[in-house]
C-alpha cells in the first residue's frame, strides 16, 4: 500500500474536522477545535511547520559512498529511526468515531513496534485510557512511552504505579497539558509543577522521565534540575497556547544550554526525512510526529503506520546521503544553509 | 449569550460600512471613513493589527499553580483586567443610526462599569455629547474617563469644568484628533498643542491626566513635561493619519524613555486577551480597545460588552498561567520570543 | 469635478493598456509596453510604489498650531508645492489616440502653471515634439522644463537652441533613455554621454541643468562633476532597465553623497502627498509625477490637473501639519519611523 | 520566428507535464516527477528562480557610449556569450515523446554550435545516450561538454573513452546525480565520490573537468583539490535533494573561496540575458540554462535555440549597456544593489 493510497483512504475515514490533507500544514484546520487545529487564532500549528521549510540543507556529495545508518538509542532502546509516534488523545472527539482512545492506542503501540520505532500513548480524564495504554506497551515488550497528564500527585502517584508495571523504556509528562481546553476544570485537576513537585514526579517514576512541553531555555534548564532525562521541545501542538513561536525557532538555544547533559526530543510540524534531518541538524536527538500518525491508523491502521515510516526512512537516508552524513552522529548544524 | 452569538446579532445590527467580521483587522473595511476604516490607503488600521500578531509568546509550565489574578488600578481606581474601551464618537455617521453618540456613551459606561472595567467616552462638535458623557460617568460613580478633543482653550476650559463635575478618576484628550477628516475646519476649532498649553490643560484638569496620542518618544517627553499622568501610545486606530507605524512597534522605546515615571496605555488592533498580554509584555500598564466594543454594544448591548470582557478575562489569565505570570507585575518582556 | 470623478472619466478616455486603476501600483500593466508598465518582468514599476508604502511616517502633534507652508522655490522660481509634473512622451502609442505629444504637453505645462506647479516636458524622434513643448513653455513665461533625450551632440545643440528660445527655468536630460525600447537604433541615434560630453551638454543649456535617471552614488557624483545643478534620481519608472532597485531604496545615499551640493529630485511610484513628505524626509528637494499626470489629462484635461494638484497638496498640509512640520525646511529624515 | 511563437508551438508538443509556462519558475509544476519539477515538496526549484528575482542591478549610464563585447572563452572555446545548455536526460519520460535523449542531444548540440554558444549533453542508463551525445559532439567540431554520471569507476572508464574520442573542449560530471529517483538502484550503479575518487576520474578524463552540483565552499574546495578545472554551482535544479539554497545564494561565498583558482559556473532558475548579468556580477563566469533550452527544443528544434539565443543575447547587452559594462570582465559585484 502506498502512501498516498493511505491518504486515500483516511479522506473517508476520518471525522467531520481533520481533512486530511495533502500536506498537513495546519492551514485547512486552524484553529478547528475539537478537531486538529490549534488554539486561538491557529497560527501556532502553521508557524510549526512553516519554520522548518525555511530551513535549507547543504547538500555535499564529495564524500565516501557507503550505506547510511539512521538508527537510534533512546534510554537503552533502539529504534531504526529517531523518530517517536507522539501521545495523542481524545481520538473520538478530533478525529471521528472510527476509533476511541484504547484502540487507537493499541493499535498505533503495536504498529511502531512492529514498523520499527516506538509510540508515546496519550492520557486521558477517564482511567481506562492509561490503563489500556499501559497494557498494550506491556504486551509490546515495553516498546512505548506513556504520556501522563500533570494531575495532582496523588494521581500521578496511581498512574505512575499502572504504567511502572509495563515496564516501559521510559515515561513522559505533557507539562503543558494544563492549557488544553478540554481539561481545565476537570477532575482529577491537571495545572503547572514547580520544580520540587516534578522531582517528586520524577522519583515516582523510577524510570528515564522526560518532560514533553518545554519551549524556554529556562524550563530545560528546570526540567534539567528536576532530574528529568530528557526533554520534548514541544508546544503541544499550537493546542495549549496561542501564539507561541515554533519549536524549530527555540531549539537551538535550548540544544545550546542543556544539550549533552540531558536528551532532546522536539516536535510540531516535522512531517517528513528532510524535516527530521533538519532537526537533528539544530540539535535534536530524535523528533515525535503526532498528527500524521492519526491520518495514517485512520487510513490504514498498522499498515498505514508501516508505510508512514518506511516513507521517513528514505527521505531521511537520502537527505543524509545528499549531505554526507553516514550517521546520525555525523549530523551537524554546518548541515543546513546559514549556519 | 456567546461572544459569537453577539457577532451574529451586531452583523444586522450595523450600518453598511462595518461588517462586524469575526476578526476585525482592517482588512475588510480598509480605508472606509466614513465608517471604521483608516486614513489615505488603509493599513495603518491593518498594520495596527498585524504587528501584535507578529510577536510570539514564552510559554513556560513549570511554575507553581496558583490562580491568575489580572486586576489593575490606574490613579486609584481597581478594575478586573488592564483593558479599558477607548473613545468612540459619531457612531450614527461610523456605525449606523441604532445608536446616536449620547445612547452609546450612556449604555458603555454603565455596562464597563457594570462588567469591572472602565469606559473613556469620546467628544464632538456637538456639546451634548460630552454633557451626556459626563452624566453616564456621573451615574456610575466616576467610572470612566471623558476624553476631551483638542479645541481653542476657551472651549477646553468650559469642558473641563462640564467633566470635572462628573468626579470621573481621570481626564483625557486626544492632542492627535486634528487629523480627523470630520473635525478639520469645524466649530469649534481644534489643533496642535504646545507644551505650554498643554500644561495649562492640565492644570485647568485637576485631576490625573492622560495625553492620547503619542507616536514618538519626543511626544512622551512633552507629555511629560507638560505633567500629564499617563499617555495613550495610539494612532488614533489610524484614522487621524495614513501610514503610521503601529503601536506595538513604537512602544517599547516609549517604555523605555518614560516608563516608571508615568502610566503608559496603548491601544490599535488589540483583540484578545493573548494581545493584551503582549502590550503588558513590552512594558505598557493596560490597554484600549475600541472598534469590539462597539461591535459588542450594537449586537447586545450591555450583555455584549459583558461576554467580551469575560472573554478578554478568560484568555488574558489563561496566558498568564501558561507564561508562568500570576499577577500584571510578573509579566515581563522576556516573556515575548526574541526579547 | 472631484478625483473621483476625474478617474472614472479617464477610464473611458485612454487606450487600451493603462486601466487607470484606483491606485497606480503596476500590477495591473506589469511589463505592457507600449502602455504604461514596466522594462523585462516588470517589477521596477511595482517596486518603485511598493517601497514607499514600506515607509511610516511619525505622528507628533505636540507642537505649534499654525499653518503649513507648502511652497518650493527650484531656480529661481517658485511653486505651490515640491512637485513637479515628469516628463512622458508618444502618448498615442501608450495612452492611446485622444492626444498626441504636442496636444498633451500643450494642454499640460499650461494646467501646471495654472495650478501652481510646473511641468518637464517630453522629447521625441520627431523634432515637432519638442517644438510644441517649447512653445507651451514659452506661452506660459517658462514655466515648464523641457526634457532632451541624450541624442548625439549635434541633435542636441538644435534642440538646445530651440529650447532656450523658450526662456524655461532649467533644461534637463534623461540620461537613461538609452534603454527605451522604442529609442533603439533610431535616428537621431541615442545613448550614453560621459562626464565629459556631459560638461559640454550643460554649457550649451546656459540654464540650470538636470540630470534625469541617475540611481547610483557614482552617478550623482559624476553628474556633479559634469556641473549638473540638479538631478533626478529615476529609474524611468521602470521603463529603461528591468529589476533596477526602487528610487526610494536609493535615494538616502544619493542625498548622503551629494545633498546640500546640488538640488536632489526623485520620482518613480509617487502618488500622494504622504508619499511626497516621505521623499523629502529622506532628503529630496522635490518630486517628479508622471503617469498620474496622464490619467489626469486624459480624464479632464486642465481639471484633472487641478483637482490632483489641489488633493496632493492637502494631503502634504496634512502630514506636515501631523507630524509637526511647517515648512519644507522642517521635514526631516526623523519624521520617518526607523530613521 | 519571435519567441512568444516558439512558446507557443512548444505547448502542443511537450508531455503532459511541463506545461511551458511563459514564466518557467517552478510554480505549476513544483514536484512533478516525471515531469520538470523538483524533488520532495518541490521548493528547490521555486527558490532557485525566486533569489534571482530579489537581486536588483545598479543603472548607470554616464559612461561611454561604445558597443557592448559578450563574448567568453572557457578552456580554449570562444562562444557568443556566457551561456551553456545544460545537460538534460530522459526527455521522453519527463517532456514527452516528440524525442528521445538521442534526438534531443543531436539537435541541441548542433543547435547550440550553429547559435555561437556550446552545450553540455546528458548520460543516461542506456550506453547508447552517451555514444549519440559524443557522436553530436564530434560532428560540431567538439563544440560540447559531454556530462557523465557518478557510476562506477568502470563504467566511468568506459565511457571517458569514448566521450574523449570526440575531443570535447571540456568534460564534466554531475556528482550530485545520485540522488536522482531515477537513478537509485540502478545498473550501473552511481553515488559519492571521495577526492580521491574524483582525482582518478579527473586523471582519466585528460581534457578540462568540470564537476557539476557543488552547493557549498567545503565542496567547491574538494573539488579543487582533486584537480578539477571548473565547477557548477548546482543543486541541479531541485531534482536530487529537497529544500536546498538556492544557487544565488550560495555562489557569492564559493565565489570567494575558490575564485580566481577555477572557472565557477552556475545554474538553476536562470531564464533571462538579465539573470545571465547578475550571476556574473556575483562573480560566476558564465551560467547553464536546462528547462528552458528544452522548451525552445520541442518548440521549434534548431531555430527555437537560436530565437531564445538572440534574446539572451539582447537582454544582456542591454543590461551592460544600461549599467556601464563594456565586456564581462567590466561586470562586477558593484553593479547589485546592497553589494
């Protein structure tokens, strides 16, 4: 099955918001909520996107023919790409009622571990979605990062115990989720940590913590002191705040001051191998990719995800190739125009 | 009743030059006058607009969660949120014959009021609009701010003494109104201020005075000088002169030159709370907003300005909290990107 | 008759290439020539109106209530305002057949004279051209400049002659028409002049001579060498070399080089008074307008002219009189945000 | 036959793909392969026109007026102007079968010679494109630059035997073409080359070499040190590696680097004699245009070469005219604006 036969596909599959479009850039949806787009004025999605395009790659073929290697390490895991499916939720409500939290998540867990990569799973108020997540991570060797929402501790405290028992290669928090407009005022309440009450977290966890949402050389520098492995340089989205700037414009400052004392995920509008490449040529040690996923179980389930990532390898094999990288180490900044 | 549901009803409600768009940025009336276009070709109204929506802001979660609180005090006086309706005037001839200037005026106040904020009401050539002004005010407490056009100072005195008696917590004028295409050649007539006079008014004022209308740090100094309280950084909605730079362009080096030594507003193309944020972020103490609000009164009236302010509340305290900023004195410039 | 109205009857009135559009921009001629667009792509018209939109001027109205003086004194002789009708020629070909060079030039320097302003006039291969123009000038006590192409030495000394019987206040040539299409391999043959045929040029004028098409700091300088007493910084509006930079882009270098040692004109895509207080506030003496003129006589003959020089003028008063400027003298490069 | 007919013929004659546009700028065929657009989301081509454009030219025409000399010799060849073919190949699969690349090349090279300038031919998977191309160039007196991709080094043998048979002036490789989708796993196969692969292959050539697709001064330096003669700054046309630089962009610093040591020559979006000037303002020796050439081909064979050739020729000469350069060494960095 071919990509654009997914794509087909998910046109008809999907709910009355997501489009599905030839290239999903956030100008169809904006600021469509429920649905894909982002909050406020929406520009936080298109921004996301845009930035990376205006980034350009220093193509340099002088250099050894030999394969390329693009896989990956992340917490003692190893993946063929670095490249994450990101935590999404809510699947009923944004993108049709094809399928509910639990079984996009059973499925995307299964699909990633099976194309090769891994999936980080969303949370959700009712319990039942973290518990299907955590069960479906399990059943995949603890190929998968649960996502938890910051609810207050005693929550996180049950969640942490429920997704500890998957023996997961490490576990998030979307610190972000706070702003998301189907959470506030719900119970149990999700807000802001401070750095105390997220070392606290990070105890409970008991395993390689990363904190999903970070858009300030400050918050890295906290998440860092917090004990946090790593980090996801992320604004959910453009869905918890309007008008941030885009992930791709903060990452470098961020790579800058905590790089190479914790890891760095980034993501928002990273849809294809050349935008991963460009990522890692910032600074960024692996990238998730959200709303394509969706597009791609809705289309095809796990043959959709298979051909997703097949489609990533190769453009991310032949970018390094075209710029004479062999690895993803080999990946540097004086990789992309202007730097 | 919902914010769209006020737009829906100001649409039938208007007059034929605004069209109560759900973004109202100028580019749909342009250089319509009369109506709520801008001077000459048009873009000082969109370019107002455009440069709020060009800065990006920090988002930064990891803070301690505790409620937001967005209260200002300006000479005295507490209002809910830094955001005050600016001056509007000859809605009949701008907006349509639902609402003569004194009906407006009478419905704003007491509705601002009402809704914790503050109105500043707007002159004309006619004196019963600034006696209508000046008993709304009355009516409600001194809660509002009669704004007065820059006549002869024989006319300035007999407003004075009009507004004085209204007990309003503030006085001001906007020095820049004689660029408006219906004021020139009037009577009575207005015009350019020098220091000298301005000082006079001011004195003539005796209570806390806010020059309205200042494009250049030059003018602050003067306004300064001439011992006004606070100014308005305003192009007049870039109806009084074509091709101003905008207001967020030109107010960080106002902040810079005068701030901490007098109250400095802004006004032009601020929509949403996020925006009310950034001029706080750049170093203004509060904000006008004028066109909404009388797209709010024209639809509904008092319950109109209501959901507005509840709205601009919600999204301002929202940022605040996903910025990490729990009162008006936390938010600071580095919480915009690039400063 | 008002602008308006001049308009509409213009565009029943010109041929089939300039649509005598509400705003003069280029986008609708592009590269129509013959018509009024622009050399090659056809971007040197838009770019020259572009730029100066890209402009802000700074309102300041914290000043002295008098009136604005206008008024512009070029060699002796003095004008209504810093705006002087450009010189345009084969008005059949581009504007079609309701007049041809003679009748317009006719019917133009005495409509500026008229209004206040004064005229260039255009050359062409037909000596009757220039004949006509030089009895226009004459007819109306030399008020009017007459433009010679740079021909060879020999063509120019008759025109010369013929010219200076006229008594205008200034002769000028535009250097640059070496790149009009239709002056290519024609008799008599045109095309560059060194510094030194140059020198010789200005003493056969015995008149104030201005050098029309200069859009470097090499070229003023050399144009100053050759004892130009004035030039016109033009790229011909676009007609003479695709992809030039705008007048405007130029023009502050040009005045840092050689302002203050000759008198400094520029043209290319000025059409309002704001635009005319922008030019002087980078440092121009004064302007030239050609294609507006057109529209102008061809809408309403003599009318047209008036009513465009009476809008041009109370738009200059306006912004003179917003941004705290009296005179001409006191327009300075500070008016301009950014400057 | 003018160029607009050549244009027009060539709209019935080409595949469904290239749609012959009357600007040739990426825009209506952006990633149509086959076809002539680019690779991934198709910007490569795009901005490759686009940085041109943005490029303005200093007029000057106080200077002599003599006739402008165009003309240029690259390794020992004296050609009309500073412009080549550029190789193209699988006509058929990408413009339509009015030709193959045995045709093709056989009128262009002819073509080409006939007009005063030379072109470099395309390789192909087939033996056969490579013995047409050297036949063509043998038959015009070695007036050709055969093109050879990065096979093998066996291949590459093979073939230098039999393109050197034909005495070419110069022989160049295209070190990019493996990124080529139609190139990928094919036999032979092709990929990178290390400086000392590229030192054999120079050695073997025994004429002048060109190595074509250098993007950056780390490869036009490899180049250099592995005995090359000459390079072409290329990105080949946005068909081997998605969103690179433009060429323009990046010429002025390889320029720097290695100039005076190598004959720089670039393509990518060069259309007009305009465009020609600015790259060798720039300081590229002399550029290769590819889509462009085809069109004239399918157009109208030898005379739609010739047409496009003589306008070419034109523009440039205007361009040098217009901004005082007699010959192409007179070109120089000084006559773009902002340099």
């Amino acid at each position: 099955m071919t990509y654009q036969e997914v794509m087909e596909q998910a046109r008809g599959a999907m709910g009355p918001y997501c489009k599905a479009c030839p290239v999903c850039n956030g100008l169809a949806c904006r600021n469509t909520v429920p649905g894909p787009g982002a909050k406020g004025i929406g520009t936080g999605f298109i921004r996301n996107y845009q930035k990376w395009q205006e980034l350009c790659v220093n193509m340099d073929t002088i250099c050894e023919n030999k394969p390329v290697d693009t896989s990956f390490t992340l917490f003692g895991r190893t993946v063929d790409l670095p490249v994450f499916a990101a935590p999404v939720g809510a699947m009923t409500l944004h993108y049709g009622d094809k399928y509910n939290d639990l079984a996009y998540n059973d499925i995307l867990v299964a699909a990633c571990a099976e194309a090769g990569i891994a999936a980080f799973t969303g949370d959700g108020t009712d319990p039942a979605v973290m518990e299907g997540a955590a069960a479906a991570i399990a059943k995949n060797g603890g190929c998968g990062v649960p996502t938890v929402k910051p609810w207050n501790l005693e929550t996180i405290r049950q969640k942490m115990d429920l997704v500890k028992a998957a023996d997961p290669f490490a576990i998030a928090m979307d610190i972000d989720a706070a702003g998301l407009p189907f959470l506030k005022n719900m119970t149990p309440p999700a807000g802001s940590k401070t750095v105390e009450e997220l070392r606290e977290i990070v105890a409970m966890a008991e395993k390689s913590f990363i904190v999903k949402g970070i858009m300030t050389v400050a918050g890295a520098k906290k998440a860092l002191e917090a004990g946090a492995k790593g980090i996801v340089v992320s604004n959910h989205g453009g869905r918890v705040l309007d008008q941030c700037p885009s992930t791709a414009e903060v990452l470098p400052a961020i790579v800058d001051a905590v790089g190479g004392r914790m890891t760095i995920l980034v993501d928002g509008g990273i849809r294809t191998g050349i935008d991963v490449f460009k990522a890692l040529a910032l600074g960024a040690d692996a990238v998730l990719i959200g709303r394509p996923f969706v597009t791609m179980v809705y289309g095809a389930g796990a043959e959709g995800v298979k051909t997703y990532v097949e489609k990533l390898k190769a453009e991310l094999a032949d970018t390094m190739a075209m710029c004479g990288a062999h690895s993803l180490a080999d990946i540097s900044r004086s990789m992309l125009y202007g730097f």
